[in-house]
C-alpha cells in the first residue's frame, strides 16, 4: 500500500471532534496539546487532526481508576 493510499484511508479527528468523543471541553483538548499530555497530532495546512487509531492507542494506554 502506498503512502498516498494509506493517508486517503486514514480517519482524521478535528480537535472538535476528539473532545465529543472524550466528553471534555475543547480548552482542554487545546490545553493537553500544548503541555504534550494528549494524544499524538499533525498539522495539515495549519489546521490540527488527530489520526483515529493514534487516539485509540493513546486511550489504551491511560490509566484507568
């Protein structure tokens, strides 16, 4: 599979998105970003997305209580 393939077949999150998912507010999306505790992100064209199955790998690996 070509890096062009795989990248069309990612499934990318706006930060938006990510924040419905965890049920936060996106301050704190912004604010895990900036301190690097959330998960990995890219920009493209300025703009912030988070890969699906980076962000499922990230909540993997949290602790649970």
């Amino acid at each position: 599979m070509t890096a062009e393939v795989e990248s069309a077949e990612t499934h990318w999150l706006t930060s938006d998105d990510l924040a419905r998912l965890l049920q936060v507010k996106p301050g704190t999306i912004a604010n895990w970003r900036t301190s690097h505790k959330g998960p990995p992100f890219v920009r493209i064209g300025g703009f912030v997305r988070y890969r699906s199955d980076a962000v499922r790998s990230w909540i993997e690996t949290q602790p649970t209580t």
